[in-house]
C-alpha cells in the first residue's frame, strides 16, 4: 500500500507555539527507529488494503536531550512519534510532519498525543507541536531554521515561558 496524507496547519507564532507545548528541548536526533504500524504487534493487519485513521503506520525518533527549555525531565532522552514511514512494501507519507535526520541538532516544541490510535502504544512519547512548525534545525553558528523561516536560537529563545 501507499498512501499519504495532508493537512492544512494553522500558521503558529512562536508565543503560541510555546503556549500549546507540554515540554519545550534541545537536543539531537539520535536514532530514527522503524516504522510501525498502529496494530498490536506492529505489522499489517489481516486484510487491510488502504490506510484509515485506525489502520496507519508511524515512525518514533528517539532524541538525546541537551536542554529542557519547558516541563524539566531528569530523562535524557524523549521520544517523538509522527504519522508515516514505510513496513515493508506500504508506505504512509504524511506532508504535514517534520523530517529528522540521525545527528541533526534540534529544537523541538512538543504535546501530548491524542491520537486514538497511537496515543497508548509504548513508549512514552509526544507529538511535535503545530507538526512541522513545531521544529527547528539549529546550526553551529546559532541560527534556528524550519520550512519558510529562519531566525536565530536567541531570538527563539526570548518567546519561551518556562
């Protein structure tokens, strides 16, 4: 199967952003884990032949945190589930959800997951707040980019409310 999935997102500032985040880091991305489908053991269930919102595949991203900016964890780690990826031959794109790349410097505004589906599937996880406008590349020289911005850490920083 493929399929894919789009939504249309709200355009959020970063005060808001900041406001609907339960927990606010810096960190690394560490490991992109494999991708899953939202049944019990993983696979494809029995006689599926499209995605629904009961029947999809997500993928968890495990981050090694440097900073927590919202919500202190003494955890050095978190986990962060999108919607999509790819189980054998199906594979779920969804536009709306950032991309991570193994070693990339972030900083993430993160929520609660409220997904039927996927919200009590272990680990512990979050949502990217606003999808991918709640993620933001760092560079070394401080910059803070995501898809049609580009600002800088501190500036980032001056909009965060512990």
């Amino acid at each position: 199967i493929t399929g894919s999935m789009s939504a249309s997102l709200p355009a959020l500032n970063h005060t808001e952003l900041s406001d609907r985040s339960e927990m606010i880091v810096i960190g690394r991305v560490k490991e992109i884990l494999p991708s899953k489908w939202t049944s019990a053991d993983g696979k494809r269930p029995d006689g599926i032949d499209s995605f629904s919102l009961e029947n999809s595949i997500y993928t968890d991203i495990t981050i090694s945190v440097d900073r927590y900016l919202k919500n202190q964890s003494s955890s050095k780690e978190v986990t962060v589930r999108i919607d999509g990826g790819t189980v054998g031959n199906d594979t779920l794109e969804a536009d709306y959800e950032p991309r991570f790349k193994p070693g990339e410097k972030v900083l993430l505004f993160l929520t609660d997951d409220v997904v039927t589906s996927t919200k009590d599937i272990k680990p512990e996880h979050f949502k990217v707040t606003g999808c991918m406008l709640g993620k933001y590349t760092l560079t070394d020289d401080g910059k803070a980019t995501r898809l049609g911005e580009n600002t800088t850490l501190d500036e980032l920083l001056s909009t965060i409310k512990e």
